[in-house]
C-alpha cells in the first residue's frame, strides 16, 4: 500500500483503486454505504490510517493492528467527519516499533493517537485501565466524550511483536476487537 515513508518511491494511487473497489461493489450488491470500514495489520495498518485521511467520506471507522501513520499522511491528513479509530500494538513490535521510527518516516502510537483523539475533539484525558495475565498485560486506553460519540482507543500489549494477537496467547482476539469496535459505528459517529 503506498502510504508514504518507506512507500514514497510507489506512483500508485492505492486510495483511487479502493475507491474504486467500493464503487464496483455497491453496483453490484446491496451494501450500508454508511457503513464502510477499513481494517489492516502492518501495511495495511497504515492504509487504514491513509483512508480515513484521504478517502473519509466513504470511510466510517478504522482499526490498524501493528500499523502506524506515516509522517506524511499525518502531514497531509484531512478527514471531513469525526472518526472512530483503534489501534492494537505490542511493546516489542521490531517492525512497527511503538515509539516509531524516525529513519523511516513512522509516528510514534501516541503521536498518532493524540492527532485521533484532538482532530475528534475528545476529552484530553483518556480513560486508563491494566489488564493483567501471568506472562503480560495490556494498558487499555479511551479517548471519551468525542464529536458524535466517536471512541479512540488503544490496545497497548507488553510482550507482543509484530504479530496479530488471539485470545489464547495475547488475552485479546484482534480478530473479534475489530468488528466489536467498528460495529458501533457509521459515517455519523456511533449506531443508537
């Protein structure tokens, strides 16, 4: 996915072909234009990132597992409506490490967190909670009380790499996180 960073040298336009894809779809199958969502693990992560940037006005919620945002789609980012994001990362993350890489252009989780949550106007003070196992833990972190009740969120767990985490080694299914989060949400903020 050319998201910027390491991508720069792609001339694809990943963000018109998903586009795209969308457009194809909804021509042939009845689908909740509302209710687009956009998930990702690594790359895809940060393609994630990139449409609800870029793509915004079909893009309803996001979750990136072991992505980040690139220093250029952070520049350059202009969503157009408040928007539901997740992030899911390890501590130990040799390839998206979570305090980023300045050599290749990637932000820092907090970073990428603190735009989230200020672009969405939420409360400065997210909520904190520990969730504690024998071998590691995950700090859990909630922007609340955000424009059209949006939630940023993060999923913080201590001994992971960069990998997609399931219940039976990392407390947490991502697969499960995924659509438990988008689910709540469409293009407005959250379902009543």
């Amino acid at each position: 996915w050319n998201v910027g960073s390491w991508t720069l040298g792609s001339t694809t336009d990943d963000v018109d072909f998903i586009d795209e894809v969308i457009g194809l779809i909804s021509k042939k199958e009845s689908i909740d234009q509302n209710r687009i969502y956009s998930s990702g693990m690594s790359n895809g992560g940060f393609m994630s990132y990139h449409l609800a940037c870029n793509l915004s006005s079909k893009i309803a919620a996001i979750v990136s597992v072991t992505g980040s945002m690139s220093k250029e789609t952070l520049e350059n980012c202009s969503p157009s409506h408040p928007t539901p994001v997740l992030q899911i990362h390890g501590t130990l993350d040799p390839t998206v490490k979570f305090d980023g890489d300045s050599t290749l252009n990637m932000e820092p989780i907090d970073n990428v967190l603190n735009y989230w949550s200020t672009y969405n106007s939420c409360d400065p003070n997210p909520a904190l909670s520990v969730i504690d196992y024998p071998d590691f833990f995950i700090d859990y972190k909630r922007y609340n009380n955000c424009l059209n009740n949006v939630n940023v969120e993060l999923y913080k767990i201590s001994n992971m790499a960069h990998t997609w985490p399931y219940k039976n080694n990392y407390g947490i299914s991502a697969t499960e996180e995924v659509w438990n989060f988008v689910s709540q949400f469409d293009i407005y903020g959250k379902i009543n």
